[in-house]
C-alpha cells in the first residue's frame, strides 16, 4: 500500500518560505498570493510558513471548497469567521464590531444571538466592511495571518471579497496570503493581474524542486540515500512536483505508470466499506463535511469512525474544520475519476437524498449540483430554485445568477416546472435580469430583459414592465449604448399619481442621462420631478441624487447649482446614507472644478473621500474624485501635491478613464516644467486607454487638447490634431473641453478653418469658459487691451500658470506698442510666477523677452523643489504621513486624515521608515522629534 505521509520531507523551499517571511514583517505589504500547479506544495509551504510564526499570531484559515459557485457564497470566508469564532469566542468578536446587529449575523448563528439579527436590507458593502474591521481591530492588539486555500475554486462573491479586502487592508499586523493554481481559473488570473498593480502585494511562484532537491527528498523519504539511478529516475517521472516524488518513491523501478493509477495504489488493502466511503467523499467533494458523511453513509457510527481513522492513518484524508479534506485534490480526482459513471450517479443521488434531510438552506446549492448530477431534474430545480434565494439575501448576484440560470436549462426539462417552484418563467427571468444589475452582468441581463418583455402583458402588469426597461437601461448604459429610450418606455408606464420609488429611479436616471447627453434643460426638469416624487414617498437618497443632478443641469447658473448642491447635502444627512453622500460630492466637484472654484471643489472632494473611507466604498469612489482632486491642485499650481497625489492614485486599481484623466493632467504638468518625453509618455499611456465611444468624449477631447500642446514645435501636426477635433458636431456638449483647444489653435498659423464662427456659436457658461474665450480673442487681436482681459479672468480664478502665460503675452503686446513700464511690471510678475511653479519653458521665454528688451528681471526664486538635507529626503506628503505617524495613528486613520487609500498610507510609512533607517513605527516618530522634522516652518 502506498502511503502518501501528510508530513513529509520539507525541501527546496528556503526562498519562498523567506520571502513569506519579508513579506510578514515588511508593514507596506498586507497580501500575499502563492501560485503554482497540482502537487507543487503550496499548502505545505503555507503550513510551514506559519509554524514559524510568533505565539501570539491569530492564524485563521479558510479553503474554497471544489464545487465553487455550487457551495456556499463566501465559502472561505464564513470559515475564516467561524475559526474567528471558536478561538476567541462570541463575546470578544462582538466587541471588534462597532455596530449592532451585524450583517456577519448571517453567517455567525451565535452572533445573532449575541448582538442580534442583521438586517434584512443589508448590503454586501457593509458585510465587507465588518469583516474588514473585525481582521483590523483584532489586528492592532496582536497579529493576524488569514490563510485562503484553493482560490482557484472561489465562487464570484469571494473574489469580490478578496479584492474588496486588498484595496482597503491599512493594518500593517494583517497578511493576506492565498494559494491559487493559474491554470484552472480564468477569473482567477484575471484578478490577480489587476491585484498585482497595488504595490502591497506580492506574488510567489515556487518552482518544480531541482535534480539536487529531488534527492534530498528522497532521502529523507528512505532515511538514506537512494540506490544510484533512483534520483535521475524519479526527477525526470515526477518533473520535480513534491507529491509525485512521493507518491513515486515507493515504485522508483516500475515503469512509468500513469499517475492517477499510481495514486490509486493507496485502495491496495483498504477494506472494501472503507473504500466505499473514500469513493463517497470522492464525490461529495473536498472538503467534506461530517455531517454530510454521517447522513449519506450506509455505515453505522462506529464503522464510519473506524473507516475514517484508517483513511486519516493512511494520509488519505486529513482533518479539516468540521470535516475532512484529500490529503490532495489529484487524489480525489484519480478516485472520482476511477468510478463508474453508473457509480457516480448512485453516489450523486445518495449525497442529494442527505443533503435533502438537511434543515441547513445554506447547502441547497450543494443539494442542486448533487441532484443535477444524479439525474433528479425535478430535484435540481426545487434546489437551485432554493439557492438562488439564499444566495439573494446576501448579496451574492453572480451566484444566485448561476443557480437561476440553472432554473432556465432545467424549464423545459422538468415537467410542470412552474406548479413545482409555484412561479412562472417570467417571474424566474426577471429575477435574472434583476441579478445582472445588480452584478453588473450586462449581455446577459440585456438578452434576459428582451425575453422578458416580450413575454409580458405590459398593459395588465406596466409597474412589472417598467422595472424591466428601468433594469435595461441601467445595462445598456453599463454597455455605453444608451438607455434613455427604455427609461422613456419606463416613465410613460408608471402613473403619476400615485407617486412610486419606481417612478423617482426612473427620473432620476433620465435626468442624469440627458445631463451628460447635453440636454440641461430636459435633465433640470425631470431631475425636479424626481424630487418631488422622493419628497412625496419619502425616499431622501433618492432626493439627493435628483438635487445633485439638478447641480449638475443649473451648472451654467452658479448661483442656482450652488444652492441645489446644498439641499442634496441637506437631503443625504437626513437620509443618513454616506455613499449618497459620496456621489453628491462626486458631482458637485465635477461642478466646481468646471466653474474654476477650485479651493471649494477640493473641500467637496475631501468630504466625499471621507464618506467614501467611513463607507469602505474609497475603491469604488475614489477614482472620479481623485481626478477632480488633481485637476484643481493643478489649476491652483499646487504641481508638488498634484504629483504626489497622481503617483499616489496610479498604484491603485482604478478604471480606464480615470487612470487616463490622471495620465492627461501629469502630461500637462510635466510639459510646463519642460519634460516633453515625460509628457508624451503620459499621453501615449491616455490614448491606449481612452476609448471611441461617445461616453468617453470629454476624455477625447482633453487627450487632442495635450497632444496639440507636445506638437506645438511641430506646427502642422498639431494644426492637424486640433482640426480632426474641432470638426466634430457634438463640440456644444462638451464646450469646457473644447475652448482649452480652440485657445491652442489659434495660436497655429496652419489651421484651415474659421475658428471665430465657431467661437460664436460655442457656449459659455463658467468663469473658465470666460478666461478661455478672453485669451483667444487676445491671440486674435492686436493690441494688449485684450490680455489686460485675459489676466484680469485667470487672476480672478486664481489658477497661476494661465495668469503667468497671458502675463508673458501681454508684456509683448505692450513692448509692440512702446508700453515699456507696463511690459516690464507683467513680464517680472510672470518671472516670479513660472519660477514657484517650475515651468521652466515659461520662465525662459519670459527672460528671452526681457533681454531683448533689455528689462531686467530680479529676485529669481531659489531652485524649485529643493530638499533640504535635515528632512532625509522626505517628500511634503511623507512628513504629513510622519506627522500622523508620531501621533499613533494607525494606516487607516493616517488614509482618512490625507484622503488617500490604506494601501497607499502604508507604501508612505515603509518608505518613511527607510529614509529614516529605522524598523519601526515607534522609532520613527522619536527620530522625527529628535532631528525636528515635525516643525511647521519647514
């Protein structure tokens, strides 16, 4: 009988294990993923990995069971709680929750007992974010390893999780580490690419053990050393994987078999009722539960417990939680695999009849596969009918999708499949449909509302129609085809009177859509009528959003937005929802920004960035409002902080556009101080990254605005990139994206079209627009009455570096009329203005105009940017970090304080304790006090 020993001979392993080991003591990094194929030791390098961890480190471990989307949502999760659970103890996990009746409820009976039920309209956000809390506050008392197995297998919802807890993990105390195999996961991979962006994370590969390492293996197997030939023999059989060279040890002279049969040599010897129940856990899946076991055996429990410790002896089966799991999945798989499929179906359906007994809703996904597999069709819908629910009331969309999908294969199948769920088809496809948007899933849930709707009487049921073409336009919008066409269909079902919430989504979200589609008149009423439905019904997040589009439509009446921005704040407190909160800041940013109120967008930004970390929602929020948050320190000519701020936010995991907007605005800066390759650069990067569609129009036109700017010394091109977008037809739509252009162009002899008739025909409807508009009239006058105007505009905006510039232009237009004084007062002011910001291009052009007119400028500022020695090398955001840091803020608090993500406060505390050159916090902040680094007139 070959025995597989579950504690084998540990080799080959001294860099990987050290690097888990950086990784654990290095306070910037928070996860850690171990990829490798079947049998490379992943598990065991974890395992070992941990037992050199300290005393006091909380270990938690969860696997994702095979079945995936099948099982349980949130599978290694709910385990990672539960050994939370029974380490410490109900009480003391209640007091790591700063809320009552937790959504953790769901998953924690003892907990729902203890602190009460969660409730019923919680969602998935607020799930995330108490696990998130729990692992953080347990985390600052003493350190805590989660361990995530098998992430090859997790459902959709645990992925969601796992990269919900890798965006917003601050704790420095707390390591993430999972164990994945990149070829069975496509999801999988594709998470992990994006995950890897985030510089807290670290990715280890471990290889197929070397010729040297297999012998050392081997030895240790034999307790000497191996006959000459064996080594050479088994490396080249086994490829350097640890199981096979085990599983191989014991036949080292055979020829080569087929490794699934030498893995079933394990059977050779087993009584036949001990094989019986290894071919039943072979099917159940790994991991197993007892129960499941116990229930779905023919044994008695004695005869159970017997065949366990023989399976548990022979390495077979380990003990895992409330069950057992293979001693590896390849076992498993040689034994299923080995079976009959007359076996299978019989084992299928004796685990579906258990299962069935089973007064746990959470396993009817386990019960629906089971029956599935079995052939129980009539069984498999009721269950996966069943799981659909379950997996509803927590917010996982994609599996209650997968199981509802499963309800639509089996529809025609199963005879009066209706009378056996009690519901009809439509009632299953607009469950579907549902699902998609709230998952985000949109093909799907696009096809599965043209069906449904298509089977709908709309004149008998219009409300249940009009959720369905509210659902859609929500999707087709998610698809960038536009969904206002379905919103219409949508309102003209829905009465007026008497109002419903319905009614007040669907205006809500025609508003925002005509908004962006530039029709502000058409979007200021419906965003009104939306108001007055959510006033009438009640519904005061659904107010503030229509206030907030309300904003967004009055833009051009500053006075107006202002005041409707006011009772969207208004109307989110009383609602008592941050993430209303986060959008009303969203827009009324995107407002300010565009009206040139740059020191007030900024407050609007940080609010929303606040509610945003008070809301575990900086990820999903973040993005839009770090773009507003460089724009306007760029147009204040705070360039330092923008750049730190654009570096800071390009580590992070953030949409296309927003990673292109942030690439936009570090080219325009880099650009002024004179780096055109750096400028370029960026520019390339955007344009990879800003698509065709008409969503992503006002990007376009930023991205032609930066490239005809890096083309100026190239004329002709750039008076080409300015005319292919110039001739567009939707320019009024985007008008501030637009005049920045027009100002370039007419500074292009080349250009071949009469820009003043389209001058004349663009808006204008913000002081931006205004200072624009002044400096292309100037650029196309004589005279320098016309740049008196343009200064006067950008020095009313306060943004500098356009002041600076059309200073520099005016002093020309005075030096051509003989106006020497005023040409010498413009061109110093200009001086000292391009020299505090670094816009060494500009700095020199306005020099090159002094000298020729032989005015002297005095009083340069000193080199920009220079560090002095006593700070060691800390950049302005690092001595901010530093200063929170000696105040015994933890990273969260340090990302709540600077508005910028947790990952992000670490990567600042670990380069902070570099520079410092020391190895903790602690110390840290005595060497700030030491050497003065905390001082305010630095």
């Amino acid at each position: 009988m070959v025995s597989l020993p579950v504690c084998g001979p540990f080799v080959g392993r001294a860099a990987e294990v050290s690097a888990l080991r950086d990784a654990y003591q290095d306070p910037a990094v928070h996860t850690v993923l171990i990829a490798g194929e079947a049998g490379l030791g992943k598990s065991r390098l974890v395992a070992e990995f941990t037992t050199r961890l300290s005393a006091d480190t909380v270990i938690l471990l969860g696997r994702c069971p095979e079945f995936g989307n099948d099982g349980v949502p949130f599978a290694p999760f709910v385990s990672v709680m539960r050994a939370l659970v029974r380490q410490l103890g109900v009480d003391r996990v209640a007091t790591l929750l700063p809320v009552s009746r937790p959504a953790l409820s769901r998953w924690l009976p003892e907990l729902a007992a203890h602190a009460g039920s969660a409730e019923p309209d919680t969602d998935r956000i607020r799930l995330f974010g108490e696990i998130l809390t729990v692992l953080e506050q347990l985390a600052v008392r003493q350190p805590v390893v989660v361990v995530l197995e098998d992430l090859h297998w997790a459902d959709d919802s645990s992925r969601e999780l796992l990269a919900f807890l890798v965006a917003n993990t601050a704790q420095c105390d707390l390591l993430l580490v999972g164990t994945y195999r990149p070829a069975d996961s496509a999801a999988m991979r594709s998470l992990v690419a994006g995950l890897r962006r985030d510089p807290g994370v670290r990715l280890v590969v471990p290889q197929p053990l070397t010729r040297h390492e297999v012998g050392r293996q081997l030895a240790a197997l034999f307790g000497r050393e191996p006959e000459p030939g064996t080594i050479a023999r088994i490396f080249e059989r086994s490829k350097g994987i640890p199981l096979f060279v085990e599983a191989l040890s014991s036949s080292p002279d055979e020829t080569p078999a087929d490794l699934s049969e030498l893995l079933l040599g394990y059977l050779t010897g087993l009584p036949p009722e001990t094989k019986a129940l290894l071919r039943l856990a072979a099917v159940a899946g790994s991991p197993v539960r007892h129960a499941l076991l116990d229930s779905a055996t023919e044994l008695d429990e004695d005869r159970l417990h017997h065949a366990l410790r023989q399976l548990i002896d022979q390495q077979v089966l380990v003990v895992h939680d409330t069950g057992y799991e293979f001693r590896h999945i390849l076992i498993r798989d040689a034994v299923y695999d080995h079976l009959l499929p007359i076996e299978r179906k019989r084992l299928h359906a004796k685990l579906s009849q258990a299962l069935r007994t089973s007064p746990d809703a959470q396993h009817t996904g386990e019960l629906a596969y089971h029956a599935h597999a079995a052939g129980d069709l009539p069984l498999a819908l009721a269950a996966s009918w069943s799981a659909a629910a379950t997996a509803e009331a927590v917010g996982a969309h994609r599996e209650r999708l997968r199981h509802l999908d499963r309800v639509l294969e089996l529809w025609d199948r199963v005879p009066d499949a209706a009378a056996r769920i009690t519901t009809e088809r439509l009632d299953v496809l607009e469950q579907v449909v549902e699902a998609c948007y709230q998952g985000g899933i949109v093909e799907q849930g696009i096809t599965a509302a043209d069906e449904a709707l298509l089977l709908i009487d709309i004149g008998s049921a219009p409300q249940r129609a009009a959720r369905l073409f509210y659902y859609r336009a929500g999707l087709k919008n998610h698809s960038s085809n536009g969904g206002d066409d379905d919103l219409l269909h949508a309102l003209a079902l829905l009465p007026a009177d008497p109002p419903t919430v319905l009614r007040g989504e669907v205006l809500a979200e025609l508003a925002a859509a005509r908004v962006f589609g530039g029709d502000a008149a058409a979007a200021e009423r419906d965003a009104l009528a939306a108001v007055e439905v959510a006033e009438q019904v009640g519904a005061m997040a659904m107010a503030a959003r229509a206030y907030a589009y309300l904003g967004l439509a009055t833009a051009a009446r500053s006075d107006t937005a202002i005041a409707y921005f006011e009772k969207a704040h208004a109307a989110a407190t009383v609602a008592a929802d941050p993430q209303t909160m986060v959008t009303v800041a969203l827009w009324e940013s995107a407002v300010l920004v565009a009206a040139g109120d740059h020191v007030a967008a900024i407050a609007a930004i940080q609010q929303g960035l606040r509610a945003a970390h008070e809301t575990f929602r900086f990820v999903e929020a973040a993005p839009i409002l770090l773009v507003k948050w460089a724009q306007a320190l760029t147009a204040l000519g705070r360039w330092p902080e923008a750049l730190d701020l654009i570096d800071e936010s390009l580590t992070e995991q953030l949409p296309p556009l927003s990673r292109a907007a942030l690439l936009l605005t570090h080219a325009r800066i880099v650009l002024a101080q004179g780096d055109s390759t750096a400028a370029r650069t960026s520019a390339d990067g955007a344009a990879e990254l800003v698509s065709d569609g008409p969503w992503a129009r006002q990007y376009q036109l930023q991205l032609r605005t930066v490239q005809c700017a890096i083309a100026l010394d190239q004329p002709q091109r750039a008076a080409d990139i300015a005319v292919a977008a110039l001739a567009a037809e939707d320019l009024d739509a985007h008008h501030h994206e637009v005049w920045p252009l027009l100002v370039l162009a007419a500074r292009l002899a080349e250009i071949p079209m009469d820009l003043d008739k389209l001058v004349a025909s663009l808006p204008v409807t913000t002081a931006v627009d205004t200072a624009n508009r002044a400096v292309f009239a100037a650029t196309s006058t004589d005279g320098p009455a016309g740049w008196h105007d343009a200064v006067s505009a950008w020095r009313a905006l306060r943004q500098p570096y356009e002041l600076a510039l059309s200073l520099r232009y005016c002093a020309e237009a005075e030096l051509a009329v003989g106006n020497r004084p005023a040409a010498h007062t413009a061109l110093r002011e200009a001086h000292v203005i391009a020299a505090d910001l670094g816009a060494t291009p500009l700095s020199d052009a306005v020099r090159r105009i002094a000298d020729r007119a032989g005015l002297s400028l005095s009083g340069a500022a000193p080199e920009p940017n220079a560090v002095r020695p006593t700070t060691f090398g800390l950049t302005p955001r690092e001595l901010d970090v530093l200063r929170l840091v000696a105040k015994g803020l933890s990273n969260r608090q340090i990302a709540a304080e600077l508005f910028i993500s947790g990952n992000t406060a670490g990567v600042h505390v670990s380069r902070i304790l570099t520079k410092l050159g020391v190895a903790t916090r602690t110390e840290a902040a005595a060497a700030a006090h030491t050497h003065r680094l905390l001082e305010t007139d630095r």
